[in-house]
C-alpha cells in the first residue's frame, strides 16, 4: 500500500512541477500542505480502524479461560 501511494505522490509532483515552469516558486503552498495532512490523517485513521478491529476480533474469539475444579 505504501509503494502505490509512493508511486501515485511522485507522479503528481512530477507533473505539477512540469506544469509550473522555470520561472514558478518552489516550495509548498498552504493548500498543498492541507492536502498532504488531510490524506495523512485519514490513511492514519485508516490504518487505526484496521488496528482495532483486528484486536475487537482478536479478543472476542479468544477462549474463555476454564477454572479447575478442586471439589474432588
């Protein structure tokens, strides 16, 4: 997942920097820096959502421990 998202950022900054020109500025606009965060965040949250339902899962099917019986 990180290599496609890798090849899909390198892609559009290619093109965005060819797009500009010599004579452009170089460096990060506010809105690209709120773009950039915002797909960061929710790939977080992504994988957090992963995360947790893998653990929920995790413990959910997780056998009940059996107490002995001592009455004997």
């Amino acid at each position: 997942m990180r290599s496609i998202g890798l090849v899909l950022w390198i892609t559009a900054s290619n093109r965005l920097r060819s797009s500009r020109g010599p004579a452009s500025e170089r460096g990060l606009t506010t809105t690209e820096v709120a773009v950039l965060t915002f797909v960061l965040v929710a790939i977080a949250v992504a994988i957090g959502a992963l995360l947790y339902n893998y653990a929920n899962d995790t413990v959910s099917n997780a056998p009940s421990p059996e107490i002995p019986d001592f009455s004997d």
